[in-house]
C-alpha cells in the first residue's frame, strides 16, 4: 500500500449507522404492488407508507418520535378506490402531502393537528384520515406525484396515460402537459422549478422546458429493459440517471443537460444485480446516494470534477424494497449526521440509517452543514405559471444546531455549491513590487553626485567626443576668416578641460552595483578607437564623427569647408592647431584606456565571484 494516492475528502470516512430493532418502526404492512416507486416518503415530521390495505387503496402516516412496535389498529390515510402508488410531502408545509392511485385520481391530504399512531382509543373508535380534495384529469392510473421544489402548490402527476400533468392547487386545476411516447418511469425537478428531466420506457431522456411544453432536450439513455431512474442534481446543471445496460448491467450515468447527447465520460457500471438502483442527490454535500432494489447496499459518490468519486457503502444482509431520505433540515447536527435514509425490511419495519461524518468537536460543524432549503417558497402558484421562478431562501443550520429555531440566509451570504477560486492577482503583485523597490532605494544615493549614472555606451562616448572635436572645428573657422589673428590666441585651455568635465556621465566610473552592464560594456567600448595619425587626418575624422552624430552643430554649407578648413589657413597655424587638437586628443584616449582598464577589472573581479559561487555550489552537492 505504499505510495497509493488517496483522494482528499471531507466524507472519506463517513459510515452507516443501523438502528436497533426495538427503535425501528416494526409491525409495518408494506403494500405488494409491483409499481415501480419508492414507497416510502419522509419529512422531519412524519413518514409515509404506502399500506397494504383492503376495500381501496391506503397509506399510513408515521410520527417519526413514534419509534418502536406500532398498534395493529391504526389510523390510514383513505379515500382512493385502488393501491395507492406514490405519495409526496409538501416541500414548504409538513403536514401536507399528496398521494397518487391506481384509480387514475391525485389526492390531497392535511395531517391532523395532535396526529399519533398510539392512541388510547379503542380499535373500533379510530378513524381514517379523508382526502382535503381529488383532482381528476388522468383517464388512466397515476404512478407518480411530485412537488415543485421553488413554487407554492404546483404539483406534477405522471399517469399510464403517457402525460405528466402540472397541478395549479390553488384552484384544482392541470395548467401545462408534457406529453411522452410510453410510461414515465422517473421524474425529478430543477432547483429552481423551472425544468424537468425524466426517464421513460421508451429508453429516452428528457429534459423539459416545462412551461413551454415541450422537451428542450430529448437523447437516448440506457438501453436496458428495465427501468431506469434519473435525479436532477440540486443547483447543477447537471442530472444523475441509474439504468441497465442491454447485458442487464447495472449503469450509473452523468449528464450534462446543456449537451447531453451522451453521459459524461461514458456510463460507469455498477454490478451485475437485478434490482432497480434509486439515486438521491444530498445538494449540500454534494453527494449523491444510490440504493438498490433487493438488496442491502446503499453506495455513495461524491461530484468532484465533474464526475463522481466513490466513497464507500453501507452494506446490510436485510434487502430494502423501499427508501427514503431525511430532507437537510431535518439531520442531527449534533451527531455530525450527514443525512438520514429510511429502509423497509421484509416489508415489515422500517429502519432508519444514519450516515455519519466521525469528528471529534461538539462545535457546529459548518464545513459539511452549508446552508439548506427552508419552508419558504421563492415564488406562488400564479407567480411561477406566468413565467417567474427562483431558488427559494435557504436557512442557516447553525441556528438550529443552538436551539434558537431556522433562520433565513441572505442570498449573498449563501455559498454557492461549486466556490469559485479566490482571485490572487492582488497578493501576488505586492512581493514583486517590494522586489523591485531596493533597486531604485539603491540608486538614490545618486542623486548625491548630480550626474552619476549607468556606464556611457558606444553612441554616447561618440557625441561626447565628436562635440569636443566640433568645438575646436568652429575655432578653426573663424581663424580661418580672420587672416590676421593667431590661432594662439584660440585655444583656452582652462575651458578645454571644463568643456570636457561638462559630461562627467561619460567617463564616470562603472558603479559596482551594475556588473551586468559592466560586463557587457568590454565588448563595446574596445570599438571606440581613435587613430592620431596626422593633423590633417585626425581634422577629417572628427568632421566625419561630427556629421554622423551632430546633423545640427552646423549650416549645411559648412561640413565641406570645415573638413578642407587647414588648406586655407597658414602653415604655422595649421600645424599650432593640429599639435594642439592632437594633445587633447591624446588626453581623450589616456581617459578612455582608463575606463576601459577599470572595465576590464571589474571584468575579472566578476569572474573570480563567479567562479566562488559555482565551487560553493558543487562543494553543497
């Protein structure tokens, strides 16, 4: 086991907790009919059974305090004339529900106010439950009921009659159809009430735009025979679907229902069990839930990347028919209780399994408890069939874990289910900027020497000397205007130098703080190199370096005079200026072999260090 990877989960360790039997829900008579539902449904009130009843369909409401061996007699919930076949809680009212029949008939309930199962009337003197009222439109039997998560009494039924009808309660009404080619098998609603997804035999998938009536979205799903099952996963774009593949293997499926031609990476097999797997999305945890139908196991997978993570099972020798799973709000934040799920055994009890996430700290637990659905709708019946829909206010589990009853989350306070990542341009801009704030700190002291600064390069030194040269040129032309001066008298030697101190940046010594320029100054500055061969040469050169750095310094007619300047001046002037022009000349040339000596031994003092650090480096290794 050495070296394995294990993902990194908060739920990695969550498990299953069975229930004694004696805190189960025993002397239960589940209903035999083949129908393909859940037959269980629960709240954090009560549970529903559909019961095994004779003289008309019946299904039984338990107090879920009311744990242990219930009376034989007990008050049913009646009022169809055939098996009750699905029955669902009212998402924002606990005591209500609805229930689906053979008899093609969906009806209503309230459960009464002070409602027990152990009361100490006589067998004879309890009475039933009667529907609140029946809503009729289905010509053949209703196999499933569903409330809209987001709007107030909107109510879906699908029926053998191929249709999904969608309930206006408030006057009794069906509003909108969504017509199939064969029986509905599952339905699940979005988020936000707006949409719908389903599973049918005629092995399709369908996500409906439900007020508009019509499919948005319609591919091939299993391909099995048997039923498949689909569960719109919370806030997601996405559904979960569970099926069979045509070798009878059992398939879990992702999509993706903004292109869901096919599952996302594929369909994932499961085993080889005969029995129909139901799924159940946990929206705050992001887990999904998967029960079979004849056997024992509950499996749970955790969305992560856009696909599902496997992270362990419960396993139990007692087969399930039935399960149902505790809405968020009703978990014991005290156990650190995950979710709840409600398993018939033997059709004879019901019992309860927690999961459970093993920590330490009796504290809230906010990391696994993000805010959950409360019993406030986001919009009413007539609000959402014109067209307006939304998710409704979540509450705060903090608030219950203490005692002090639900209280709303604001939406902007509510975290998504999917955190985007924290932006870090802003952190990390700050490190760079102090980095680079010593160099400039570092050439401050600069300032101090008015014109010190980086090493001169080539165009540089250049200008430099070519403005020199250009000073004793325009000299020699106005000597070579006024016949009767001496040149003697034109040369100044005090302003010589000074002229030349005027760039000090020139021939500045390279700071030690730059050795990258110093470095690569060698290469450069060798190429400056002047060349005292005869005065009228030397006269020439300067005029050339003049032209090419100085277009400026002088009128257009005067390059040509100021080049053949020396043939009209006398002979004794000629050679006064060219000794005195080659002078400083010579001087310029000692102050760049200076420079260039300290270039070089800079050079090599950069080497030495060089070469240190590299011997420091291998004697580490």
């Amino acid at each position: 086991m050495s070296g394995r990877f294990v993902r990194a989960s908060k739920f990695r360790h969550v498990f299953g907790r069975s229930t004694k039997k004696e805190q189960c829900y025993d002397n239960i008579r589940v209903s035999a009919n083949a129908w393909d539902t859940n037959l269980i449904k629960v709240n954090p009130e009560y549970l529903s059974v559909n019961w095994q009843a004779s003289g008309g369909g019946a299904f039984a409401v338990i107090p879920l305090e009311e744990r242990g061996k219930l009376p034989d007699r007990i008050p049913l919930f009646r009022g169809h004339t055939a098996a009750v076949l699905d029955t669902d809680w009212n998402p924002f009212h606990d005591d209500l529900l609805a229930s689906a029949s053979d008899d093609g008939k969906v009806a209503l309930w309230k459960v009464p106010e002070d409602f027990t199962l152990k009361s100490k009337k006589k067998p004879d003197e309890i009475e039933d439950v009667s529907p609140v009222s029946k809503l009729a439109g289905h010509p053949r039997k209703v196999g499933h009921v569903l409330f809209n998560p987001a709007a107030e009494n909107v109510l879906a039924s699908a029926s053998g009659d191929y249709t999904i009808k969608i309930w206006d309660l408030e006057n009794g009404q069906p509003r909108l159809t969504l017509n199939h080619g064969d029986i509905i098998q599952s339905l699940s609603w979005s988020a936000n009430g707006a949409m719908m997804v389903t599973t049918c035999r005629d092995k399709k998938l369908r996500v409906w735009d439900t007020r508009a009536q019509k499919p948005a979205l319609e591919t091939p799903g299993h391909s099995g025979a048997k039923n498949s099952r689909v569960v719109w996963m919370g806030e997601h774009d996405r559904v979960a679907t569970t099926g069979f593949s045509k070798m009878s293997d059992r398939q879990l499926g992702l999509w993706d229902i903004r292109a869901a031609r096919e599952p996302i990476d594929g369909f994932q097999i499961l085993d080889q069990i005969s029995g129909v797997c139901m799924p159940f999305w946990d929206d705050g945890t992001n887990v999904l839930f998967l029960a079979g139908k004849g056997d024992g196991n509950i499996r749970y997978y955790e969305y992560e990347n856009d696909k599902f993570e496997y992270l362990s099972q419960y396993s139990s020798p007692d087969p399930q028919r039935g399960v149902a799973i505790m809405p968020k709000r009703g978990v014991n934040t005290h156990e650190t209780e995950l979710t709840r799920a409600f398993k018939s055994v033997n059709d004879q009890y019901i019992e309860p399994i927690s999961f459970i996430a093993p920590r330490r700290a009796e504290a809230f637990q906010s990391d696994i408890y993000p805010p959950c659905q409360g019993t406030k709708p986001a919009v009413t019946a007539s609000q959402w069939f014109s067209g307006k829909d939304g998710i409704p206010p979540k509450i705060s589990l903090e608030s219950v874990h203490e005692g002090t009853g639900p209280q709303e989350v604001s939406a902007e306070n509510t975290p998504s289910s999917v955190q985007p990542p924290a932006p870090q341009s802003k952190p990390e801009e700050q490190p760079v900027h102090k980095e680079r704030e010593p160099p400039q700190a570092a050439a401050a002291p600069a300032t101090i020497g008015a014109t010190r600064g980086p090493p001169p390069s080539l165009n540089e030194n250049k200008e430099s000397l070519a403005d020199i040269a250009s000073k004793y040129d325009e000299k020699s032309e106005e000597s070579s205007d006024d016949e009767t001066s001496s040149f003697e008298e034109v040369p100044k030697p005090a302003e010589r130098p000074t002229a030349g101190r005027a760039h000090p940046s020139t021939f500045a010594p390279i700071p030690a703080s730059t050795p990258t320029s110093a470095t690569a100054k060698p290469s450069e500055m060798p190429s400056v190199a002047l060349n005292p061969q005869a005065g009228a040469r030397s006269t020439s050169s300067t005029s050339t370096l003049t032209e090419g750095s100085m277009p400026t310094a002088r009128a257009p007619e005067q390059p040509s005079s100021a080049s053949t300047g020396h043939r009209s001046t006398p002979s004794g002037s000629l050679s006064g200026a060219t000794q005195n022009l080659k002078g400083h000349l010579d001087d310029i040339r000692s102050l760049v072999e200076t420079q260039n000596s300290s270039i070089k031994a800079l050079t090599d003092k950069i080497d030495k260090l060089t070469s240190e650090v590299e011997a420091l480096k291998t004697q580490q290794r």
